[in-house]
C-alpha cells in the first residue's frame, strides 16, 4: 500500500547548512497573535500608555458647592423678593387724563411720588388717585398731562416709586405691604450602574500592568475595568447636577417614577441670566470689553455679590485673555511678561486667572467638562458660567446647627438608617462575598441626590448661539 503525500513539510527533519535558530525548528501555536513560540522575546511595554491624561471630568461641585445630607423626597426653599415697587408693563390708557394701566393689580397708592419713562423721556409724578386695583392717576410736576410719553395706549411704560408727598395735616398715609418671597423645590434623583465579570475572568492574569486615576496597580484586567465604571459613575454623579432637567407636560416620557430633577443649566436657563454669542476677543480692544460690561450692567441689577468665578471653556478662556492683554501697555510693543519683574528676557506669560472690572472680582479657570470631547466638548454650545461666591446662614435640621452654604450645593438622600450619597456594594461568588450562586462577581453603584441653585439670577450662562442677555 502507498501512503500518499499530504504536502506536510517535515521542517524538524531538513537538514540546515548552519547551526542557528529557525521558527521551523519550534512547535508553534498558529492563529494567535501573541505566539509564544516565537525565538526573540519582544521588548514588551508592561504599563499602558495614558494617551488622555485624566480623563475624569469631576471636580466642579467640589470647587464652587458642598454636600448636604436631607431625609425627605423634596428640598423646598425661599428666595427674598424685591423691596421697592417697579412695573415694566404699564400702559397710558389716557395721557390727557393722566391715566395709567397695569397689567395687573399694583401696590402703589394716593400720595406716591413715582417715575415714568419710555423712549429716553422721564417724567416725575404725583398720584392723586387709585380708581381701581389696577389703574392710578399720575400727574406730572413739570408738564400738563403724560403726552409726552407718546399717545394713548403706548404699552410697556416704566414706572417705579421713588417716594410721597402729603399736605398738612393729613391721615391715613399709605397702605401696609406684606414682605414678599419665592419658594422653589428640587427633587432628587436615583442614579445606579454595575460592573459584572464571570469568575474565571477575576482569575485571569494579563501582560498588561493595569494603572488608573484611583491609583490601582497590577494585572488583574478586570480591577481596571471595575474602577472605570467607577469613576465613570463619579463623574456622572456630577454631570447629572449640571445637566438635569425636569419632566415637562409635553414630555415624550410616560414611565411613572421618573420626574426628573432641576440641574444648573437648566436652572440658569428659567432663573438666572443667559448670555448668547458673546465676543470678549473681538477685533477692536473694546469689543470684548462691551459685550463683559453689558453681563456687569446686568449684574447691577440683580444686586449681585462682587465675587465671582468664571469656569470657562478653551476658546472663551483665550478670548478673555486677549481682551484683557488688549488693556496692556507694558513692555515692548505693548506686551505684558507678567512675570519675573516683567523682564522681556524672561518667561512671556499670555494668562490671566484674575482681574477686577468695575466693582466686581472675577477668578477664571478652565472647565474640562467644557473643554472634554466625549461630555460637553462634543456639543460645543455652552462657553462658561459665571458663579458667585457668596453663602447664605441657614439653620441645619441634620447638624442642629446653623450653617454657611453656598449658593450652589448638593442634597443627598441620608437618615440613621442609610446613606445614599455614595453606595457601593458587591453581589455574587467572588471575593468572599458569597451572596448567590451566580459565578460572577456584580460590582453596584447608587446615589440619590439634587442639586439646589439658590439665588440663580446671580449666575450667567455663556452660550454660542446668537440672542440677548434676559433674566
């Protein structure tokens, strides 16, 4: 009988001019890219290569706000109104009668000396009645009737009450007006995510060190993934306070239980001050100036406290800079070295983390969330947000105590009997923790939280699309 040839080459039993090492001399295990057949050992680089520096994103809330502990479904809180009387909305219903009306009822009353203006032309006047709750017959000082305000039924009239005037000897001056206030709520949200590995994974050894931003170390692979969908979770514990938003009515979502919750730029967005397309590197040293004194004008008028910090994103950042060293007349040519004397010999410094503009203080910094191209970086429609520095005394039911907090903060879920700012806790047949027969190792996170903007007409957002500032 022949035994036919199947083309196998017998490469262990061809003779070799030289004495030397071949990758036919050795049993090679084919398909797999690491062959460990191979006669050279490579040069093998153990540690990965961090190539995104600290991709986590975290670290706003820490800077600017605080964590407080509440036991209730709902964070509920007041904000102080406005003590002096002002209406934007009027109309002249008969100049010639000198007669005004609000849109709704007023607080003004017989005896108020008030302001009216419209169109650059101010007019001082004295009320001399109040036929009803919403109408007041306001006489001029210095003119004949309110024709100078234009014809009748001119809308959006300004009128504020500046002070009152009464004869001798009279009575019944005024009429009691209640201190007004605005109450605003939040409610939490419950944020979960897991990490599950079969066990034969956790007893798998790699090549590749294993290195993280939570400093872990080894060759464990699955230990580097559990701790990404850690910091993964951390991070978005902080992106959910600055991206939440609550269910509208027209809302597509109809799952019961999920109502959503107010995040910061949603609550800058309905409470506080929107800055649209703004230029502070324009082309003329003034232009960058004029759009940043139009946001402090605004500020004058919300009262606002006098330190603030900007957390911006690259290009709004260098924008900033520009303007400022546009101010500069330092040094050759009008630069500013900033450093080390300002000697042009010496390091040039372009950045500013500081200044003061009017009677205002601003601290600027880059915000990576800004800046990261997998979280806002990728949408590019928010510049920065201007967040005051200041804090509010209250008195803490949790600490039975009062306490300083800040403007902006988080609220977690907490009593005696849990704490759910932070969880974590591990199910499974791996590690000790022998809680089912699944053979697996199930890494949980949860948290339930809000975040509270108070005083939001104190904040500025810095958004790319075109419009105006407004409150």
């Amino acid at each position: 009988m022949a035994i036919a040839s199947s083309g196998a080459a017998l490469a262990h039993l061809t003779p070799r001019p030289v004495k030397d090492l071949f990758g036919d001399n050795y049993l090679s295990i084919t398909g797999n890219d690491f062959n460990f057949t191979k006669q050279f050992l490579p040069e093998v680089y153990e540690k990965e290569v961090e190539r995104y520096g600290n991709r986590t994103i975290s670290g706003f809330l820490k800077m600017v706000g605080a964590e407080m502990p509440m036991a209730s479904d709902e964070v509920v809180w007041s904000e102080q109104g406005r003590i002096h009387v002002a209406y934007d909305d009027v109309v002249s219903t008969d100049v010639s009668a000198n007669s005004l009306t609000f849109s709704a009822a007023h607080l003004i009353n017989i005896g108020d000396t008030i302001i009216v203006s419209k169109g650059g032309v101010t007019l001082k006047c004295y009320v001399s009645a109040v036929p009803t709750s919403t109408t007041i017959t306001a006489q001029p000082y210095t003119a004949a009737d309110l024709s100078g305000l234009g014809a009748d039924n001119v809308a959006a009239l300004k009128v504020f009450v500046y002070g009152s005037e009464y004869k001798k000897g009279s009575s019944g001056a005024g009429n009691t007006k209640d201190a007004n206030f605005t109450s605003f709520s939040n409610k939490p949200i419950i944020l979960r995510d897991k990490y599950s590995v079969n066990g034969s994974d956790t007893a798998q050894i790699g090549w590749v060190e294993v290195t993280t931003e939570s400093g872990t170390g080894g060759y464990l692979w699955y230990l580097k993934s559990e701790h990404e969908a850690r910091l993964r979770f951390e991070d978005q514990l902080e992106m959910s306070m600055i991206e939440a938003e609550k269910k509208a009515g027209s809302s597509a979502i109809v799952s019961s239980g999920i109502s959503g919750s107010e995040g910061l730029f949603a609550a800058i967005n309905s409470r506080g001050l929107v800055f649209n397309n703004a230029d502070f590197g324009g082309s003329e040293a003034t232009d960058g100036l004029a759009d940043f004194d139009l946001i402090l004008q605004e500020l004058d008028k919300q009262g606002s406290i006098e330190e603030n910090m900007l957390f911006l994103d690259r290009g709004t950042s260098l924008a900033i800079d520009n303007m400022l060293a546009a101010q500069n007349s330092y040094g050759s040519g009008g630069t500013s070295y900033g450093v080390f004397s300002n000697s042009e010999d010496m390091a040039l410094n372009l950045g500013f983390s500081g200044f003061r503009r009017g009677s205002y203080d601003f601290y600027k910094t880059d915000w990576k969330y800004l800046n990261d191209s997998t979280t806002r970086g990728l949408v590019g429609d928010i510049e920065g947000v201007f967040v005051p520095a200041g804090t509010s005394t209250v008195y803490d039911q949790q600490l039975g105590k009062n306490i300083s907090r800040p403007f902006l903060h988080v609220r977690y879920r907490a009593s005696e009997a849990d704490d759910r700012r932070m969880k974590s806790w591990i199910t499974g047949s791996v590690g000790g923790n022998y809680t089912s027969d699944e053979d697996a190792m199930n890494v949980h996170f949860l948290s339930e939280r809000c975040l509270c903007v108070q005083a939001a007409n104190n904040f500025v957002l810095l958004k790319s699309s075109d419009g105006v500032i407004g409150d």
